[in-house]
C-alpha cells in the first residue's frame, strides 16, 4: 500500500446506490469484492433466501431475519447487510421481463421505415475534463404505429470536449437518425457551436435541439446527485410495463 500505484482500501456494507461506497464499486477503476450472507432468488413468484455461510447463519435463520424486516418496513436494509444488495428485490420497480429484444432483421426494417422516427440522444461528460468522465450516447427509434420505442444503440465512451459532436453525428449517421437532441448543463456556448460545426462540416440534414438542465421534481427519489435519474428513470418507467421499449440483440446483458 506504501509503494505506488498507491491503493485505498474501504470496508463495509452495502449502502443505497448514491453512496459514495457505491460510486467506487461500480467504478472500472476500482477492484471490489462483496461477500453476502446470503442470497435471494425468486422461485415460482416466491423469494427465496439461501444461506451462503451457513456456518454463521442457517437458511432457515435468514429466511425468518426477511420476514422480520418485512414486517418490520426494514427490508431494504436487510438486503444491504445481509446480501450486499442496495435494494430489495421485493420492492424493485424494474423486473427483467420488461427488458425486450428484437432480431436484426426487425431494427433492419426499423432502419429505412419512412413511418419510423429515428433520433439520437447525447449526455455529454459534465465534468471539467469531459475525457475523465463518460459521455452517453443513445439511438432511439419510435414507430407511431406500433405504439412502440426502441433503444437501437447505447454508447458510453470517454471522449475529449471536440470529439463528442463528432461522435454523436457517427452514432447518428450508422442509425439513419436526423434529429440530434444534446444536453446542456454546464458548457452552453462551447457544446452547442462544436455540433453545429460538425453537422455543418459534413453537409447533412441533421436537426439539432438543446436539452437544458431539469430539477427534481417534488418526491420521494432520495439524495444525491442520482435522485433526478431515478425520477427520469421513474417517467419512462410506465412504458416498459406496458411492453412497449424494446432493445436491440446487442444490448443484451
């Protein structure tokens, strides 16, 4: 630990997905290794808890620990510290029969269909130095007549300031996309003339629309800088219980 690379060593339970704990396990930076006492399985529409120290705890003990924080409104909890999983499985508003596919040869057709609305949507990076952060980049198409939406690409690079218009018009142009919505949340007046010079280089018939920051409507969507994302993810919410997002084969997990 005293010799370089220098490393940093944290210890402790799992905590909500904002916590700064959190931050460093999902980061590629950082190596993390959780150790459950158990976990939970969904059987028949039934969750079951399986002990994986039954040295230290029985199947049975745990089970009776998740009814107790059931009834005692503690449940989340109980999956921080026992199973090292922010959020009970019970309580989740996102199932994994929501997330639908299609085959390529539907996103062919979703391609070229003149009924098709095809648009691309750009997160650019909002730190000072746009490359030590992610820029999101997502190809959506709406099919009025299917009353469906499908999420055709999903990309998440590290790109300098310059390259994230001209990354977006790539994404865009490999979709068939004319419409380019960008965010703008702290580089107004650089972000928005880096595009426009990028869809004015190449010649295209791009449109291109300006996204500026939103605030978090009143509600319960917790603390910290991801409570605004779980409200967004909140509105779209509806529509994937509904079955009508799908996602291209190359999204699958």
């Amino acid at each position: 630990l005293w010799f370089p690379p220098y490393r940093v060593l944290f210890n402790g339970a799992e905590l909500p997905h904002d916590a700064f704990l959190m931050n460093l396990m999902s980061s590629t930076e950082w190596k993390s290794v959780c150790t459950p006492l158990g976990k939970a399985e969904e059987v028949d529409g039934k969750i079951i808890y399986t002990s994986l120290r039954p040295s230290r705890l029985s199947s049975e003990q745990l089970t009776a620990q998740a009814e107790a924080a059931r009834k005692g409104r503690y449940l989340d909890t109980f999956y921080r510290e026992k199973l090292c999983i922010p959020t009970a499985r019970e309580n989740a508003c996102w199932t994994a029969d929501m997330f639908q596919y299609i085959t390529h040869l539907e996103d062919k057709r979703l391609h070229t269909d003149p009924s098709v609305i095809r648009f691309v949507i750009v997160d650019p990076s909002k730190s000072a130095s746009q490359q030590s952060d992610l820029t999101g980049i997502i190809s959506v198409a709406v099919d009025p007549k299917k009353n469906a939406i499908y999420i055709r690409r999903a990309v998440a690079e590290h790109l300098k300031s310059a390259d994230v218009a001209k990354r977006a018009i790539e994404v865009a142009v490999e979709s068939n996309a004319q419409i380019v919505f960008v965010e703008i949340i702290g580089q107004h007046g650089v972000v928005d003339e880096n595009f426009t010079n990028a869809v004015t280089k190449r010649g295209m018939p791009i449109q291109l629309f300006w996204l500026h920051q939103g605030h978090t409507p009143k509600g319960d969507y917790g603390t910290g800088n991801d409570a605004i994302k779980r409200w967004r993810a909140q509105q779209i919410l509806p529509y994937y219980q509904d079955g009508e997002v799908w996602h291209h084969p190359d999204l699958r997990e």
